[in-house]
C-alpha cells in the first residue's frame, strides 16, 4: 500500500509517519509531487496553523487541482487530519471568510463560548457515529487528541461524530472515499491507532 502525507508547509508529519511505520505501513511518501499523488493508494491531508495561509500555499502549489482530481473525480480514498480535515468545508472564518478546497458541505468558525479556553487542547471523548468506519471497533465516548482554536459545524448529514466542548462541534465526518478527523490520530495512541488501520483497510 502506498500512502502519500500531502506536503503543503504545515503539517505534524513525522508523527504521522512514526504511526504508519508502527501499523506496517512503510511506503510512505509526503511530497506535493502530482506523481506521487497519482501513483499514491491512499492520500492524507495534514495541517497545523492558520487556515488562511494553508489554503494559500496549497493552491501555490495547485495541488487543489490535483487532490480534486484524485478524491473527487478518481475516488481516492483521503483522510483530513486536524487543519487538513477543515480545509476540505466549504469555507472558514479564520482571518476573514476564507473558501476552502470544497469537498464537504461545511464551515470552519471560532469557539463562541466565553467560558472555555481557546484554543481546545487536549483529550476529549468523542460521540461517534454508529455506521462509522473510521472508528470500527472503538468504543462510544472514546478519548482523542485534540489541538484547535476552530471547529466544524455543517447543517447536513456527512455521517459526523462529535465531541462538544462549550458545544458540539465535528469531531469526524465520513462521505464515500473522503474522512477527517478535528483530533490527532496520531497523537491518540491506542485510539488513533485504531482509527488509522481502519482509514487504511476499509476506505
């Protein structure tokens, strides 16, 4: 199996790779090279930092031409971790209203609530989705990693889990060959183990 990490600039890829290798996967690539991409079995989608300047760089480098081509019109299976799962909405609130790449009816805005810490770290218990495949043997209210000053809200079904704090947001959506997770997998340990075996194996 061949797993390409997106490199756009901003992304916790070494601890991506550390998990991958630790699952058995060891060709793993992160590269921004239109061949990779192609070539790739599985693409995942990083980031950490500012949603502004990850869109910028990421259409830079065209590669919203390329994983468009690749996830929506191929069907390559694309997992979006933290950043890299919002910027697959719609659009973001982060630094005026900002368009993301388009792949999920959703938006990217702050926490409102002026009783909770921003930004949101640490673990939290998720609410998951019965029919999910992204957390496949996982019990209910399992904790998760999480590091993000912006949630994910969307007003239609995208088979969503969720975790509040002050107030529900996404924690995870799945639609067809596309996944993202506002936590860190990687970061998870057993869990996020767990949830990246079955991203790779059932998507």
């Amino acid at each position: 199996m061949n797993v390409v990490i997106i490199d756009y600039g901003m992304g916790n890829i070494k601890s991506i790779i550390g998990a991958l290798k630790y699952l058995g996967i060891n060709k793993v690539k992160v590269s921004s090279n239109p061949s990779d991409i192609t070539d790739s079995d599985k693409i995942i989608l990083p980031g950490v930092g500012a949603f502004p300047l990850a869109i910028k760089n990421i259409k830079r480098l065209h590669l919203d031409e390329y994983l468009q081509n690749e996830i929506l019109e191929k069907k390559k299976p694309v997992l979006g971790i933290c950043l890299g799962m919002q910027l697959m909405g719609k659009s973001s609130t982060e630094g005026g209203l900002i368009s993301g790449l388009g792949f999920i009816d959703s938006k990217v805005e702050g926490f409102s609530d002026e009783f909770i810490k921003v930004p949101h770290i640490g673990f939290n218990q998720v609410r998951i989705n019965k029919n999910s495949r992204l957390f496949d043997a996982i019990e209910d209210f399992s904790d998760f990693y999480f590091v993000h000053s912006y949630k994910m809200t969307s007003e239609i079904n995208i088979s969503q889990s969720l975790c509040e704090y002050g107030s529900n947001f996404i924690a995870s959506y799945e639609l067809d060959n596309i996944a993202g997770v506002q936590f860190h997998p990687e970061l998870s340990q057993t869990n996020g183990l767990k949830l990246l075996k079955n991203f790779l194996y059932k998507f």
